[in-house]
C-alpha cells in the first residue's frame, strides 16, 4: 500500500524535526515492519471528541506522546493568552493510567514557561475535582490527564475553561486551531518556568469534600442508616483518593473496599476494560458484594467520573444496575426530594442527553422542574448551565452512560457525589424498609416502565471510522420504514438538525449544534439511537422501549415483554 502524500509529509517532518532518538527510532520500525501502524499513527491529528482529547499512546500525530501533549498545551496556552488579560492561572491533575502523571508534568512545565501560573496536584485525583478547583482557585483553565474508562492502551487530555467545564466550540477548535499553527517541537516553550508551579492537594481537597458534604438533602438518615452495608471498588483508579473519605464523612461506617482493586495501577490487571459498564470490571466487586451479603457494590472508573453499581432484585439475585436506571433513581430522589424539604424553586431545571431515558422527562414534568436535553457528552451539560444561569437553577445533569452531575459547584460528570448520594439514596429507601430496586419498580409504577440496552459495536483504525460513517449515512439514505413491526413515525437527523415527522412529511427544527446522530421513534413509543462514539472506536446503538407497570407482581412478566421487543429490534436490524 503507497502511503497518503499528507502522511508522508507527516512522517517526513518527525523524522527530520527535532523529536528524540527513541521517537525516530519508533518511527523507522514501524516504517519497516508495519507500515499500516505508521499509517494509522499519523493519518490525523488527535481532536477533540465527546471528553478532550483521547488516543493509544506511542509515536505520531494521532498518537498520546510527549509532543503531542506539549503542542496541545503550548497552543491551549496561547489561546488563553488571547482570550484572557492580566495574570492567567490553570489547574492540572491527572488519573492512574501509565504515563499520566509524565503528561501531567509536562503540561504543567508547557504552561509554566509561557508565564502562566500553574497549580498541580502532587498526585492523582479524580476528574471533577479538577473541575471544582478550576472555580475554587479562580483558574482560567484547567487539564486533567486521563482517557477515563478506555481500554489501558489509552491516555488522553481533558481541557478545561474557566468554568470548570470541558471546552465546548468555539473553545476547542480555537485551541486546535493554535495547535495546528505549531509545526516543530521547537516551537514548544519546554521549559523555564518552573517557579510558575505551585503543589496542590489537601487543602484543595477539603474544600472539594466540603462542597460535596452540601449536596445531601436527608444528612440525618445517613446517620442514622449508618451501617447500610457498602461495597467499594475504585478499579485500580482515582476514586481510592476520595470516595471512602466522602462516605465517611455521609456518616456511613460499613464502607468495605474491594481490596484486590484498591491500588491504583495503569496496568488496571484485574480487568479486561476498567469501565463499570462492563460487567467483568464489576465482578470481583460482585463476589465481595455476595459474600458480604451487602446492600450496594458501587465501582468507579479510573478517572472516578461515572459510577456503576449493583443491588439486590425482588428475588435477592444481584443485578448491575444501568445507567439510565441509576439516573431515573438519583433525578428521581433529587427533584422529590428537594420537594419534600421545601427546597424546590421555581427555575429549577434537570438536564439529559438526548440518548438517555425519556423516564426522567416523564417524572420531572410532573415534578414542575424543566428537563432539557442536550448532545451527548457532560460538556454540554455544563454549557447549558452557563447558558441559563442565572435566570434558571441547575438542579442535576445525567446520561445513561453512567454519569451524573449534582448541583452548579462542579461543572463535570462526578462520580464522587454520585457514590455519596447514592448511599444516601439506598440509606432512604432503607429507612423505609425498601431496597434501591423495589425504590425503582416504585418509579416505573408511577411514571412508566421504560426499559433501556445498548449495543456498541467496535471498528478500530482508519478503516473502520470509514465503516461506521457509511453505516451512519446508509441509515440516513434509507431509513428503515418500520422496525420490529412498528412503523417508524418520527426521524430526528441532529447532523441535519431537524426533526421529520413521517406521515405528514412535516419537519421541524432541533435547537442544537450539528452532530451526527439519527433517531427512529416508532409507533408503539421505542426509540432506537445510532451515533459514533466520540471517545473510542465504536458505533453506538441505543434501544429504548416502554409501557405502563400496574403493580410489583406484574414486574417480571412486563420485564420479560420488554425485553424480548428489545431483542426483536436488534435482530430486526440484524445488529446480533
Ligand atoms: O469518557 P468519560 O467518562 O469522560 O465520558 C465522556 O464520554 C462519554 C461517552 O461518550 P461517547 O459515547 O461519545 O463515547 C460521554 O457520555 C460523557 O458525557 C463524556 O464526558
Ligand atoms: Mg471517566
């Protein structure tokens, strides 16, 4: 295979630019042994994509490596530089994955030469509390170095502004736009600040376990439920830093860590994907959980922003709870919860992703609390926020993939408030003689029943970027007209941003930035989502079904209906 002239110029300009021996080194095997690597190493640059920049580490454009993680820094600095005056400060921090902390330092010494102060955490800490810092240090900007829950391979860039939330446009292609003006390694100030860098931690933490001890609405059940039986794993990442010291200070005392999983390690070598949504990443949890006879397995991934977790069903069978599950749970205790304390005001709103479950609409309308829905990504969470305030009050934000954000302090997913108010949650229902799981029937009962699965199908390399986009436009060339037997009556296209109303052919507008995702909703109420991942090599289809549920004796039966129309959609569309 002859190689694009662009990456040949690519490759070119590292082998003759001012890049290290071990670098060109890297370059001239590949160039002999595996020229599709070279290929794939520098067929783009890294973007920014659902959370910052990601990608496997090693040598080339499209590659996690010393200078990409210096350019990206160097032109995020000179951005700052031209949307700020006066003194410009950031935060960086960084998660457990190899070579986390090497970009850390190397962001934080890119930073610093270019005049601008910076705080770094001594070591690691979870993401969203380098979202927190950002206010509480009144930063201008902030880094985190992680690839969250991808697989180990992985490492990434999560940039910040100076809201403590994730850059969104124009930000980002701002900061790339610099990035893309920097053609040499010589053009990165290296170093020569180092008296810019100033050491955080403890302080910096207290403040952030402060603010996360404000969010509880019922602080007296959690003492008095005190030994609600708890069992944590961190998987090898950040949330060792943070979740046992918040959980004590919620006043639980029967907090037991999966020990096999508690030291954090880039490696993650009890698992195949540190990534809660993946049952195997639970499963040592899962058997401390049942041995323990406990009440709740929570795990965290490695930069401690989504949270899983597992509980008991009606049959005492322990059952991993999904993500749009603990989001109707945690909305759901939230907005009643602020109602039954008289805390609810009217501005109050909730916000979602698009391919997160309808429930939570259905239950906040009836609550009066306004449920927007934004692209999926907690960005635009926090977007939405700056755009609303102050008129109207963020309450929570939530996505089905496993994340949620509680109160305006903290501008990321945060699994560390989430852990501690799900225990709260549980220590509730507990108060009430309920388990989590009769709490959520509780709900279905009262709302509706919506049943909700994902499928991710994987498609690595430049290859399979190419497959996922043709299977996204032959959806959107030739929709299906019916699926699993209902027609589908509603096509919304967020890259054409309008909505289709089948039968009438009328068509309205979505108010949000183009992005490529398309949605089939059918007669009887399912909606199918389809949309490339923009943190991994993966095409996303999400499946959402849903009815009435009369009672707790029906829930089995209703379940089992549920399902199998979501397996009747699936093969229908021949994804299994
Ligand atoms: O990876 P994290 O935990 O930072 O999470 C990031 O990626 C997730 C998956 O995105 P995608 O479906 O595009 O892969 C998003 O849902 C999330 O809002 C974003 O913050
Ligand atoms: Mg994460």
């Amino acid at each position: 295979m002859t190689m694009d002239i662009n990456i040949q110029n690519k490759v070119a300009q590292w082998l003759n630019g001012n890049y290290d021996a071990e670098t060109v080194a890297a370059i001239k095997k590949m160039e002999a042994e595996h020229p599709d690597e070279l290929t794939e190493a520098f067929y783009r640059n890294l973007e920014f994509g659902t959370g910052g920049l990601r990608g496997v580490m090693g040598v080339g454009t499209n590659r996690m490596n010393k200078y990409t993680v210096g350019m990206a820094t160097q032109g995020f600095a000179n951005y700052l530089k031209q949307s700020f005056e006066g003194e410009i400060k950031v935060a960086l921090a960084h998660d457990s994955r190899n070579n986390s902390r090497f970009f850390a330092e190397t962001a934080a010494n890119v930073f610093a030469a270019n005049g601008i102060k910076v705080y770094l955490f001594e070591s690691l800490r979870p993401t969203p509390e380098l979202s927190f810092t950002i206010r509480h240090l009144q930063c201008q900007g902030g880094v985190v170095c992680t690839a969250s829950h991808n697989p180990r391979e992985y490492n990434g860039y999560k940039a910040y502004w100076n809201d403590g939330a994730q850059l969104v446009p124009p930000h980002d292609k701002n900061v790339i736009r610099e990035v893309e003006k920097i053609t040499s390694p010589d053009e990165v100030k290296w170093t020569g600040g180092e008296a810019n860098i100033t050491i955080i931690g403890k302080d910096v933490d207290e403040a952030y376990l402060q603010e996360l001890q404000t969010l509880s609405i019922n602080p007296e059940i959690c003492k008095q439920q005190h030994d609600l039986k708890i069992v944590y794993t961190p998987i090898h990442g950040t949330g060792i830093t943070m979740v046992p010291e918040i959980l004590k200070r919620y006043g639980f005392t029967n907090v037991n860590i999966v020990e096999e999983q508690a030291t954090p390690d880039g490696n993650f070598p009890t698992v195949v994907y540190p990534n809660p949504e993946e049952a195997e990443a639970m499963s040592l949890g899962l058997k401390k959980a049942q041995e323990l006879d406990a009440d709740i397995l929570l795990g965290t991934d490695p930069d401690a922003d989504r949270v899983g977790i597992a509980v008991k069903d009606l049959h005492g069978k322990w059952i991993l709870v999904n993500g749009n599950q603990t989001a109707a749970l945690l909305f759901n205790y939230i907005i009643e919860g602020r109602k039954e304390k008289g805390l609810a005001q009217p501005g109050d709103f909730v916000c979602k992703t698009v391919v997160t479950s309808d429930l939570i609409d259905v239950f906040a309308a009836q609550n009066n609390v306004t449920c927007y829905n934004v692209l999926t990504g907690f960005k635009w969470i926090a977007d939405l926020i700056r755009r609303k305030e102050p008129a109207e009050k963020f309450i929570c934000g939530g996505e089905e993939s496993y994340g949620t954000m509680i109160g305006d302090r903290i501008r990321d997913k945060d699994a560390v408030s989430a852990v501690a108010m799900i225990c709260e949650m549980a220590a509730v229902a507990r108060s009430k003689g309920k388990t989590l799981f009769e709490q959520l029937i509780s709900i279905y009962i009262k709302y509706g029943y919506y049943l909700e699965s994902l499928i991710s199908i994987t498609k690595k390399g430049m290859r399979g970027a190419e497959e996922i986009a043709e299977m996204m436009r032959g959806y959107r060339e030739n929709p299906p007209a019916a699926i699993n037997g209902s027609p589908v009556v509603m096509l919304y296209d967020y890259q054409l941003q309008q909505i289709k109303d089948i039968k009438t052919g009328e068509i309205k507008p979505i108010d949000l930035p183009k992005s490529n995702v398309l949605q089939f909703v059918l007669a009887d109420g399912s909606k199918i989502s389809a949309r490339p991942s923009g943190t991994e090599p993966k095409i996303k289809f999400y499946f959402s079904v849903n009815t009435t549920l009369q009672s707790v004796d029906d829930y089995d039966k209703v379940t089992a209906e549920l399902e199998a129309k979501i397996n009747g959609i699936i093969s229908d569309m021949q994804l299994k």
